[in-house]
C-alpha cells in the first residue's frame, strides 16, 4: 500500500488511531502488553 499518498483521516481510520493518538485505556494496555520503551542515546 502507498501509505504515503493517503490523507491522514484514512490511514488513522485503517490503523484504527486518530490523529490524537492513543486513548488512555489503549495505552494502558499496551503498556502492560509490551512494557516501556526506553530510549538511549
């Protein structure tokens, strides 16, 4: 797929996002799920 030539509003509704991101339950979940995600520079 050419994600790129998409507008927004579709690939959030075909990832099932939305342009403000993850809702707190979401996140909460994932979080759990996968653990945190630490950056090291």
């Amino acid at each position: 797929m050419n994600w790129h030539l998409l507008p927004l509003t579709e690939i959030a509704q075909l990832l099932n996002s939305s342009s403000k991101g993850l809702d707190s339950i979401t996140a909460s979940e994932l979080l759990l799920e996968y653990g945190k995600h630490i950056k090291r520079n």
